[in-house]
C-alpha cells in the first residue's frame, strides 16, 4: 500500500509557493525584457534559472515534500 511522505508543513508549503510565484514572475519579466531588446540568444538561456525554481517551489509545495 503506498503512502505519501509529506515531510514539510504548511507554513514551508507557502513559502515554497510564494518562491515558486516569485521565481516564475522574474522569468516571466527577464523573458520580456529579453525579448523586446532584442537580446541575443545565448543571453536568454538565462531564464532557464528562474524558471527552473519556481517549478522546483510549486512542485515541492503541491506535492507537499
């Protein structure tokens, strides 16, 4: 039978979440600003670091570990 292992509380669940949202509005704001200064390619790769984080902290919060 399996069972989950829910390991953090939900004080950490909402800072994860609030990392998680902050995290994916920078993305979303260095994505932009990438874009309309016409930034070249290589430079955007930089997105893959918050973007990353933020899945990171609304998947650990959703998933509650």
């Amino acid at each position: 039978m399996p069972s989950e292992a829910i390991n953090i509380g939900p004080r950490e669940r909402t800072k994860r979440r609030l990392m998680g949202i902050v995290a994916l509005a920078a993305g979303v704001g260095l994505a932009f600003v990438f874009v309309v200064t016409g930034a070249p390619r290589l430079l955007r790769l930089i997105i893959f670091f918050p973007i990353w984080i933020a899945g990171l902290g609304l998947m650990q919060s959703r998933e509650k570990t």
